[in-house]
C-alpha cells in the first residue's frame, strides 16, 4: 500500500495505491478537531502499529495519517468542519481514490 496526495487547484486528492480494489471502506467525519476517518478493510500495510504522517499543504487538508491494524487501514485527514461533507471516494482496479473541496458533496 502506498499513498500519494496531490493538491490540484481547486480540490485535495490522495491515492491509496493497492494490489486490489477496495471493497469495503467505512467513513466518519469527527468534529474537534475535524477529519475524515477511512476505515479501509482488506487492506495490509508494511507498518503495522505505526502511524504514518504525510504533512501537505492546502486549505482543504493539513495532515494525511494513516495507521495499519491487523483487519484494516485506516486513513486519516485532517480538514476544517467546513469540508467535513465535501468529500467523495472512489475505488478502482488497484487503487482507492479521495477527493475533497468546496465544490464536493459527501454522498
């Protein structure tokens, strides 16, 4: 698993590369401070029980995190509240990928 985030202009994106496509993913939005929490199942990462943290600039997304469990990956961005349900994800072949900015809308 690898992850690459690209800020275009006018949103936020990240690609979760993978071997596979992405079945099962589970989002929340967490307030306080704000971020989009991916729970991504199925998925394995080299660096079990350590948190990676890929620092990014832009106004939709400060942080990326992530952090691999035995049954899952889970992705962490941290926003403002503003953007919170202004977000979208997309699962292909062999990578997963997120939007997220002004002009977006949660599903």
């Amino acid at each position: 698993m690898n992850i690459l985030p690209e800020t275009l202009e006018d949103k936020f994106k990240i690609v979760v590369h993978t071997n596979h496509r992405i079945e099962d993913i589970k989002t929340i939005t967490l307030t306080d401070p704000s971020r989009i929490v991916l729970d991504l199942y199925d998925v394995k990462s080299g660096r079990k029980g350590q948190q990676t943290k890929i620092q990014v600039k832009s106004r939709w997304v400060t942080n990326v995190r992530y952090l691999a469990y035995p049954e899952k990956v889970r992705v962490v961005l941290d926003t403002k509240t503003e953007f919170l349900n202004a977000f979208t994800t997309e699962s292909l072949d062999d990578r997963l990928i997120v939007l997220v900015g002004s002009d977006i809308k949660t599903p």
